[in-house]
C-alpha cells in the first residue's frame, strides 16, 4: 500500500488531537507534590485549663485569633505548614493586638478529609508549647475548601503557670 498525502494528513491529525486530550486528562486527575497551599481562618479559644482551673473566653474578656498560614505538602501524607496568628483581645470597651503566635509544624493526612497539624508555638509573650490540631474540610470546591479545626494548645514558661485549652477554628484553604 502506497502511503498518500491524505493518509499522512490523517496520522498528523489524530496525532494532534490525541495529545492535548491526553494532557489534559492528566493534569486533572494527578497531583504533583511538592504542593502548595494556602489559608485564612478565625480562631476562638473556648475554655483554657491551668492552676487556677477553668477558664472560659467570654468571662470578663473576649480573645479571638486571625490565623494565615502555608502549607507544603511533600506527598498525599505528609507536609510542612507554617501559622501566624495574631491575637485581638477586647475587654471593657476596648481592643488591641495582645500577642502574636507563630505557629510551625508537621502534617498527616489522616484521610477522608482529615488532617492533623503538629505544631510548635512561640508566643511574643514569651510562652512557648506545642498545639495539635484535628482539621476537617467541610466543603470542598474547585478552587478553595471550607474547613472547620479543633486545636488543643499547651503553653509554658514566663513565669506562668502551664495551661492546656480547648478552641474552634474556621477557615478558607485555597
């Protein structure tokens, strides 16, 4: 059989076709890591447990956290983020900036959604700990996810006594 110029017009064209369908599919259904992503919630301390026992956050004063953070996924499992989070308290009619939390740590995928944040707090009101956070995505979209977290931060040091507390957080991940 003689190969004819409309059977090489024929090859070219499947060929050509072919091959951004073929990309295409692959860009939608593979991730590639290193990935990065990004956020911005709110965070409400609930109760906080020390010496002087419990305390909650609407007694006399209410303290509420602004978080914006990073992560860097290294694969579908583990990952790096990296929090700030400065924190508004306001108490007799009044507000002001009264700490700045930064906030590094590991992360797991624990699936179905889940996540858990191992973080390491340092605190500009010189205390320091750790904070695990359970994450959930709520909502899931294109381009950006609803997430709700449960953090449980210990805290340590400046001549304080150590308190472990209870918060809620809610968030957009994008």
């Amino acid at each position: 059989m003689k190969v004819t110029a409309i059977h090489k017009a024929i090859v070219l064209s499947i060929v050509m076709y072919s091959i951004p369908f073929k990309f295409t599919s692959a860009q939608t259904n593979t991730t590639i890591y290193p990935k990065i992503t990004g956020y911005a919630g709110i965070m409400h301390p609930i109760v906080t447990f020390g010496n002087g026992g419990a305390h909650t956050n609407f007694d006399g004063a209410y303290v509420g956290g602004l978080p914006v953070g990073i992560n860097i996924w290294k694969s579908q499992k583990t990952g790096f983020t990296f929090e700030i989070v400065p924190f508004i308290r306001a108490a007799e009619g009044t507000s002001k900036m009264n700490n700045l939390l930064f906030h590094p740590g590991l992360l797991v995928s624990l699936g179905h959604g889940f996540t858990l944040a191992n973080r390491l707090a340092f605190e500009t009101s010189g205390r320091y700990g750790v904070t695990p956070v359970l994450n959930k995505i709520i909502k899931r979209s294109k381009d950006y996810n609803y997430f709700i977290a449960l953090p449980v931060p210990a805290r340590f040091g400046n001549n304080q006594p150590s308190t472990v507390a209870i918060g809620f957080q809610f968030g957009i991940a994008f």
